[in-house]
C-alpha cells in the first residue's frame, strides 16, 4: 500500500495535511493553510517536487563530510534554492490564482446553485402554500358565499316585509281616505239634502208662479182677444134680437086691453 495524504481541518478552521506511510506512520507535515484550496495547491506542489528534491544530512557522524561538501555546495544550494524559492513563489502565485479563480467560479456556481435552490424552496413553497391556501380560500370562498346568501336573504325578507309594510300602509290609507271622502260626501248629502229639498221647493214654487203668471197672461190675452168678438157678437145678437124684442112688444101692447081687471 503506497503512502498517502491525509487533510485534515482544525478547529481554528484552517487546513492541515500529513503524508503516511503504508503503515500509517507520519512522515511529514505540513504548515496552516487559510482554505482548502490552498492545502490542496500545497500537497499538488509536494508531489511534483518529491522526486527531484535534494537529501540535507546534518547528522553528527558526518559533520566534516557535510562542512565540505556544504561549502561546495553552499553556492549551488543557494542558487538552487532561489532557483527553487522562485520556481515556487511562481507556482504558489500561479496555484493562488488558479485557486481565487476556482475559488471565484466556485463561488459564482454555489452563488447560482443557492439562488437555485432559494427558487426551488420558493417556488416549493409557493406550492406548498398555495396548496394548502386553496381549500382554506375555497372554504373561505363558501363562507363568504353563504354570508352573501344569507345576507341576500335577509335583505329580501326585509325588503318584503318593507313592501308588504308599504302596502298595508298604503290600504289602510286608501281606506282611511276612502272612509273620509265618504264620511265627507254623506255629510255634504246630508247638508246639501235640506237645501236641495228648498230649492226644489222654491224652485216648484218659482215655477207654479210662473205657470199662474202665464195662465193669467194667456187667459188675460183671450180675454182682450175675445172681448171684441164678443161684443160684436152681442152686437150682433142684439140686432138681430131688437126687431124679435121690438115685434113682441108691440104684440103685448095689442093683446093689454084685452085683459080684464077684476075688482077688488
């Protein structure tokens, strides 16, 4: 079993990793990392520089061997070392911004996937309560209807019972006027019988007079009509009577003497 990395995260929040060995023994390990990406980027830069990394002795057997050697190679050393330190500050530049970049894409897409889901509980719940918002609106919709129904029928009640009201009102005054206009008319019959029954009366009386003026008109006009024929009647009759008159007193003027007068 090859030897591995284990990362591992503190309790300050920083990240940490040892390399094990294929028995779980720790080899080495590493410094704080402020993220993940960052310890990542680290163990990355391990493992391309594990092969080709130098081995600096400083035990004590071969400090001589080490003095010389590190003169010798204290130039090269160094100069690999910068050539190194460059080398790695170039890549720990280029892994810091690989990683603000991931860090940044990353939080675009977890930015994009929360608003996602932000919409998805939303809408969820949007779901959810309109779900259980339509029984209560229909409930609340049946209510309200019932109370329009109900108010609709109070209304009409009242309304019928406000006409049948109007209606009595109005019969009784019908009646009550009805009643007036007759107890008015029988008392004008009864004032006007009497005064009626006079002018009837002076009325047959006026025209009595009236008939009595022109019977005595008319019998005073055949008078004064008549008056000359009668007297040229009785002018007549008395001409025609005065020779009969005249005859017959001469014939009782001869027949006196021959009356005889006996002595008393």
């Amino acid at each position: 079993m090859p030897a591995k990395f284990v990362l591992r995260k503190g309790r300050t929040g920083k990240f940490t990793f040892t390399l094990e060995g294929p028995t779980g023994q720790i080899l080495a390990t590493s410094a704080d990392h402020p993220n993940l990406r960052a310890a990542k980027a680290a163990i990355a830069s391990v493992q391309k520089n594990l092969s080709g990394a130098n081995v600096d002795d400083r035990s004590a057997s071969s400090t001589v061997a080490k003095k010389t050697t590190t003169r010798k190679a204290a130039p090269r050393k160094a100069a690999a070392k910068k050539t190194t330190a460059r080398k790695t500050a170039a890549k720990k530049t280029t892994v810091r911004k690989t990683a603000a970049k991931k860090t940044a894409v990353r939080k675009t897409a977890a930015k994009r996937t929360a608003a996602k889901k932000t919409a998805a509980k939303k809408t969820t719940a949007r779901k959810t309560t309109a779900r259980k918002a339509a029984p209560r609106k229909a409930a609340a919709k049946k209510t309200t209807a019932r109370k329009t129904a109900a108010k609709k029928t109070v209304r009409k009640t009242a309304a019928k019972k406000t006409t049948a009201r109007k209606a009595a009102a109005k019969k009784t005054t019908a009646r009550k006027t009805t009643a007036r206009k007759t107890t008015a008319r029988k008392t004008t019959a009864r004032k006007a019988a009497p005064r009626k029954a006079a002018a009837k009366k002076t009325t047959a009386r006026k025209t009595a007079a009236k008939k009595t003026v022109r019977k005595t008109a008319a019998k005073k006009t055949t008078a004064r009509k008549a008056a000359p024929r009668r007297a040229a009647a009785k002018r007549t009759t008395v001409r025609k009577t005065a020779p009969r008159k005249a005859a017959a007193k001469k014939t009782v003027r001869k027949a006196a003497p021959r009356k005889r007068v006996t002595a008393s």
